[in-house]
C-alpha cells in the first residue's frame, strides 16, 4: 500500500491537486483577517481573546540561581546557538497580540538569534573566543560577565558538499498557510543557493512514510523544485518511522567528510508510531554518532511541540528554528544558510571563577544545557555545533567580593571543541581581569537589552530593575552593527511588548 501511495505522489495529479490547494491557502489567506506585512504574519486574534496557541507544549524550568564561587567555582555548560524562542516569542507578539507563556522564553536563543560582531578566528583555529567585563545595568554593584564566540567564516568554495534529507511533514496538523505553505517556500529557496554537486533527498510522513525523491543532484533543480511543489497535507503523523527512514537515507547517500544533514520540517505533533520524546532522543542520538546533522524548523501555532523538538535538535549534533514569516524563511535559508555547515563540533564552556573577586555568580539562560566539570575534558560527551559565521554569546551576573583587588583575576574562560566529530578536542583559555570597560560596547549593551527583555518576559525573580525603558537604551547602543535590520526590528518588537503588558 505505501508504494502505491509513493507513486501516486510521483503523478502530475497530486501536482496539480497541490498546486489548487496552494491558490485556495492563498484565496483564504486574504479573506481572513491574517496577512502577510513586510514579509511578516500580521492580525490573529484581538487583544483580549483566546489564543490559538494554547496547545502549545513548552518544557517547565526554572532559572538558572545565584551559586557561591568559594563552594563551586567551576561552571560549565555547552553551547546553544538556537534561536526558535527568539522567533516564536516574535510570533506571539507581533501576530497574536500577547506576551509568550514563561515557559516558551530561553534566553540564551535570544541572544542567539543575533549575529555579533566578534573577531574572525585566527590561524588553524575554527572559532575565537571573547569577553567584556562591565558594570550590570539592572543591579547595582553587580557585574556583567559578556562571552562571545565565533565559528569561523567560510567562502562557498570552501563549504563542503552536501548532502541533504528534507523530512517533511505533511499531516494534516500542517495544512494552514503558516505551515507547510511557509516551508515549501523556504525549501525552493534554499534549493536557488545550493551548488549543482550537492544532493537532495525528501522523505514524507503523514499516516506513512514516503521516499518522495530519491537523492538527486541539485544541478535538476527543476525535479527537486517540483517534488517540494506537490508536497500535500493530510493524515496523522508517523514522526518516529519517518525520522528513522530520513536518517537510513542519509546514510545511504553519505558523503564522506561532507554535510551530511537531515533538514525537519514540523509542527511537532507526532502522533503515530513512535511519539515518546526519550525514544526519538535514543533514536537521534545513534545516528548523530554516525555524523549525521540534524535541523528541525518549527512552524505554527495551536499544537506547536516545542519541547519535543528542542530535544531531539539538541541530542542530534542539531539546531532548532521556528520559522513564523518569510523574512525569517530568508534568514535561515538564505542569508546564514552557512550555518548549515559545522565549523565546530562538541563545544563546550568552562568558567573558573576567582572567589576573591567574585563572591557569586549566575548563568543567565542555558538552563537545560549545564554540564558537569569533568563532562568538559571528556570527548565522548556530546555537546551542540557552531556553524560557519556563527556567533555564540553568553552572559553571567556577578556580586563582588567585598575584599575584590581592582586588578586582580576574575575568571579563567575554557572553550573545547572538535573541527570534525570523533577527532579529539582543541583547547582554547583566556583570563578575565577586574578591570572594566571605560565604556561598555555595543555588543555587550545590545546583549544586555536582549537579557533584560527576556528576564521581563520571564518574571524571573533576578531582573531587578529592569524594564521595557531599560531594554530600550541598552539596545539602541548596539543598532550600529545590523547587517540585515534584525536588530532594528527588535526595537519594534519591544515596543510592541511594552504596549502589551
């Protein structure tokens, strides 16, 4: 029965079903009181009404506290260079006119959403390290500790060839027009920008699974383009089969020392066959072992499994997207589709603070990521990837010793990571001095803003003083570097929030 449903896709008449389902989304979309407005969702329900994402899963956590240096000076962590709550939390404001649940809001995929202007690794190095010290804008006599960190720059002819495993959803949870219309549309994109030797393969899940299009050369762009055309929705959702078919694909077709990436698009709601999160993370796990990359693009409202998809993009050597417009379409797909690439793999911080200049400290964010010490110098411990031109950045607030010296040792910043998976890891130390910025940068300021917000978002019991005016000045020091108006739309975005509240 699942081959004649294959062949059945494979016709010109599920071309040409699809193609009516297309014009009737597009007919409906401007009848109802949701459009698309400078390249973003606009309308939804009314301030005040229900909204419809409260069937949306989020995992529970609580933030990260204040922990003794002279007790536990070590604090260790890997990286996160997400940025779907950054996006979905731009969902709920700008198209649902209401503030995120708490739950929805990781600050660290806040910060990670943007790309800071940290210097370019040097030499045979992959990735650079930063840091700036400077005064907290929300506690007084308390420090910001800012860590920045950059993958490496890759020119296209450096980028490794590819190949790619769409998996793509096409139950019937993914009929609206934020869903499967959006993602056939970031699809065809991303097709326009890849090399004619790299290879595309597409597997569909709905009630089955299906080996839409075999591995095929993105030199016949036109057949790719038609396959991702003709993409349907209907059906229950066979998530868990279908991963483990897109993962024996990839396997298939393995390039070895290339990019090989399985490319999820869901709304995460798996309902048939294996729909246990443990089980999918157990699954992802022993093939991201193999060297297969994963990224999973969120998308819509209403029965979003964020918390489902955060794990297994986090188990699988991943990232995690949610994709709420089509200018987020073009940054994912098109402007960083370099982070498709992993200049960094298994990255890992370690912070060894001085306990007699810093009396406590606290991780803002990366709550679900915290390693143990000895997890840093063990290789065999997965950690998330950095791609080309990616930055990561994190931020600790500090107390001061009372007895702190102005020039004596704040920290000691580790990085680890791998240039390829199973390699052994690349050290990388830096010293943190009590010695301020005369004047904070904008990167730190910007970061800062971004921080804030998100404590506010999350009424996290350490945001102090901090409010949407706060946010404001802080981010408004760092729109001087905004290649792509991110930043600037941020400002929009707080604004929006402040009138919300």
């Amino acid at each position: 029965m699942t081959d004649l449903i294959c062949m059945f896709m494979k016709t010109r008449i599920s071309f040409l079903i699809a193609l009516a389902i297309s014009v009737f989304a597009a007919v409906s979309c401007m009848m109802s009181d949701v459009c698309y407005e400078d390249g973003f969702l606009t309308g939804g329900p009314e301030m005040g009404q229900q909204n419809p994402q409260d069937g949306d899963k989020y995992e529970e956590f609580s933030d990260n506290p204040f922990v003794d240096a002279l007790e536990t000076p070590v604090s260790t962590f890997s990286v996160d260079a997400d940025g779907a709550s950054y996006a979905n939390m731009r969902r709920f404001i700008m198209q649902s006119n209401s503030l995120p649940s708490q739950n929805a809001v990781r600050i660290e995929e806040f910060l990670n959403y943007f790309t800071f202007n940290y210097p370019e690794p040097e030499g045979a190095d992959n990735v650079s390290i930063c840091a700036e010290l400077t005064s907290c804008p929300w506690a007084e006599g308390n420090k910001i500790l800012r860590l920045g960190i950059k993958g490496k720059q890759l020119e296209e002819e450096q980028m490794k060839p590819s190949n790619f495993v769409f998996l793509i959803d096409v139950s019937g949870s993914m009929s609206s027009s934020d869903k499967l219309e959006l993602l056939k549309s970031g699809l065809t994109q991303m097709v326009d920008y890849l090399r004619p030797s790299d290879r595309i393969s597409i597997i569909t899940y709905s009630g089955t699974v299906c080996k839409l299009l075999e591995s095929t050369l993105c030199s016949d762009a036109l057949t790719i383009k038609n396959a991702i055309s003709s993409l349907v929705a209907s059906g229950s959702t066979a998530g868990g089969a279908a991963l483990k078919m897109a993962y024996e694909e990839a396997l298939e077709n393995y390039i070895e020392g290339g990019n090989n990436r399985i490319v999820m698009g869901t709304d995460g709601d798996f309902n048939v066959g294996v729909t246990d999160t443990d089980a999918l993370v157990e699954m992802v796990e022993s093939y991201a072992s193999k060297g297969i990359y994963m990224t999973v693009c969120g998308f819509g409202r209403g029965n979003l499994n964020d918390a489902m998809m955060e794990k297994i993009s986090n188990s699988g050597n991943g990232s995690y997207y949610y994709i709420d417009s089509e200018d987020e379409l073009t940054k994912v797909f098109v402007n960083e589709r370099s982070k498709f690439f992993a200049v960094a793999n298994d990255c890992k911080v370690q912070i060894t603070f001085n306990p007699q200049t810093v009396a406590k400290y606290r991780l803002i964010g990366y709550e679900n990521r915290m390693l143990s010490e000895s997890d840093f110098e063990n290789d065999k411990k997965d950690a998330s990837e950095i791609g080309a031109g990616q930055t990561v950045t994190a931020l600790y607030e500090l107390v001061p010793a009372e007895t702190a010296v102005s020039d004596a040792r704040v920290a000691t910043f580790d990085f680890r990571y791998k240039k390829e998976l199973g390699e052994d890891s690349i050290p990388l130390s830096m010293t943190v001095n009590l010695i301020e910025s005369a004047e904070v940068s904008g990167e730190t300021a910007f970061a800062e803003g971004i921080a804030a917000f998100g404590m506010i978002l999350r009424k996290s019991p350490y945001k102090g003083t901090s409010d949407f005016e706060l946010v404001k000045s802080l981010v408004e020091k760092g729109l001087d570097y905004d290649p792509y108006g991110y930043r600037s739309q941020f400002v929009k975005i707080v604004e929006k929030a402040q009138y919300l509240q």
